[in-house]
C-alpha cells in the first residue's frame, strides 16, 4: 500500500499492516495531467481519489459561465463527487486535476463492497463524511455574511500555502468574489 495512504489509515483506525496489505490491490495508482478531468457534469463518478501528490478541484459552472469552486483535495486527502458516487445519478459537478498528480483511485462497487465488509474502510468513510459536513458547514458560516478579506484571511487560516499553489480565478471561485477584488486583496496583505 501507497505510504501516504497507510498513514492515513494509521491514524484514524486500527487496521494491522497486514489487512492494508490486502486492501492495497483496490487503490490504482494513477499518474493525471494538469487540468486533467477526472469527471464531468453529467457523467456518473465511478471512483473514489485518493491524492497522493497533486491537487484536485471539485467545481460546477451555473447557467451564466461562472465555475463555483466547493472543494479541494491536497496531498492525504480523498475527493469525489459523493453525491453521484452513493446515488449513482450523474454528477452535477466536475473533478478536475489543478496541478500534475498521482492519485490512488478505488472503483465505486470496490469501495461500497469494502465500506460494508471492512471496518477500518467503514470508519475512514465516515470520517469523509463527517470531515466534509463540518468543512461545509464552516466554510458557509465562516464566509456568509463575511467581506471579501474576512474570506481571504480565513481561507488563509484553513490552507497557508493555497495562494502560491493555486491560479487566483480557482480560488477566487472558492471565495465567491471576483479574480479581480482577490488580486486586490493578495496585495493588501503582501
């Protein structure tokens, strides 16, 4: 198993190396592009990722152009889309690889089968869920109500490193403000 992915599973579970040993045939690793898609709207998401290098952005686009950024997973991190992936529905959202990337993918009916029969799987699936609501539920009251720096700053607080990483319009699309009022805001605080 990837050693990213064993510690992963090392802290937040009591899984023996032997049994990660035979969970390991389920993640394929996979080598992605920049600004690879892995997903699409309208497509039904069949993997679960796992990013051991890279970043992923997890994004829809509303009927005017304008791409909302909801997610992004970084190194030790997993990102789908959950939604098409428990309801096998097509997805609303796009997965798309911002930065050139190794990923571990797991296939849906893998992951649900191990889900239901692995407990360590189970529990780090819950722990997904739990992690995105509370992510969620922070980032929309962390950034209701709040102005554009009060966005920038806490987002700065969640991810230090994410401005040199990142293109301004991404994370401007996370923020829900404009490339321009960001790049306005990077030089206030440089």
């Amino acid at each position: 198993m990837h050693p990213l992915l064993k510690k992963y599973f090392k802290e937040r579970t009591q899984i023996t190396d032997e049994r990660l040993e035979e969970l390991a045939p389920y993640f394929i690793e996979k080598k992605i592009r920049k600004n690879e898609f892995l997903l699409r709207e309208g497509e039904v998401c069949k993997f679960n990722y796992f990013v051991v290098s890279g970043c992923l952005r997890l994004f829809s686009v509303n009927a005017e152009g304008i791409e909302n950024t909801r997610y992004f997973a970084f190194e030790g991190k997993f990102g789908t889309s959950f939604m098409s992936l428990i309801t096998k529905e097509p997805s609303i959202e796009y997965i798309q690889s911002l930065e050139k990337s190794t990923i571990l993918c797991i296939h849906h009916e893998d992951f649900f089968h191990l889900v239901e029969h692995e407990p360590a799987v189970n529990k780090i699936y819950r722990n997904i869920l739990e992690s995105a609501y509370i992510t969620t539920q922070k980032r929309i009251y962390n950034l209701q109500g709040s102005d554009s720096l009060e966005r920038l700053n806490w987002l700065l607080e969640q991810q230090p490193k994410i401005l040199n990483r990142l293109s301004s319009k991404v994370i401007a699309s996370y923020l829900g403000i404009s490339p321009y009022t960001l790049s306005r805001l990077k030089a206030k605080i440089q």
